[in-house]
C-alpha cells in the first residue's frame, strides 16, 4: 500500500474558484501526483474511475459544493471496483460527503475512507489527496 494513501486526513480540494480547464490530480505515491481530467469533465455528485500507475484504480469525485475527493475504487464488501459508480451525498448533522456503493449500498466518508455502516476498520477504503493545476 502507497504511503499517499490515507484513512484519516481530509483529503478534499476546493474547485469552486477553478478555471474549467484546470486538471485534478491524485497522489499516487509519495509526491507522485497523477493527472485524472479537467474539473469540467466532472458532474457534481457523480465519479470518474482512474487507473493508476501501479495498476489500483481510484474514483474521483466532485461533489456538490465543488470540492473534490479521490478514494479506492474497490467495494471491500464485494470486491467489485464500482465505488466510482456510487452516488454521492452527506451525514445529517455533520454533513460529511460519502459515497454509497451501487451494489450494496455501504457509504464510504469520502474524507477518511471510512465505512459508515460497518465500525470494521477493514472495511475502509484508501482515500488519496487531491489537487488542481
């Protein structure tokens, strides 16, 4: 496992005030950032899958304050990389943004990768930092 990823940092990158052409990137390794798609090729509440140098893929999200997030697209419940096919939303109070998985619907905190319906700390996804250039 790269030591970009990440289960505890907020990882979220602001594109509300980005050009359209600029392009979100993925930290695949350490200081190894992976470039995905313009911010314009994203639809707010949908994602996009990325392969990634060493052959995992992550799904890419910009959700609907413009903030984007990278996570695994591996469904550790199936195995299934689908997470990218999810649908977005957010907690009640907190309001942190998840994504459900289309198959069985766990929600996965796009934050932290972690698994909001199971408290099984293997039952995480990697979450990777984002970033626009």
């Amino acid at each position: 496992m790269s030591t970009a990823m990440s289960t505890a940092r907020d990882t979220g990158t602001d594109t509300a005030a980005a050009a359209p052409t600029a392009t979100i990137e993925i930290e695949a390794g350490p200081g190894e950032w992976v470039p995905v798609c313009e911010v314009a090729a994203l639809e707010p509440g949908r994602g996009v899958g990325a392969l990634l140098p060493d052959g995992t893929q992550a799904a890419v999200f910009l959700d609907r304050n413009g903030r984007a997030y990278a996570i695994g697209n591996r469904d550790p419940f199936t195995g299934a990389r689908v997470l990218s096919r999810g649908l977005l939303g957010s907690t009640g109070n907190e309001g942190r943004p998840f994504v459900a998985s289309p198959l069985l619907k766990q929600r996965f905190d796009l934050a932290t990768g972690r698994c909001l319906d199971d408290p099984d700390p293997s039952k995480s996804v990697p979450v990777y930092a984002t970033r626009l250039v």
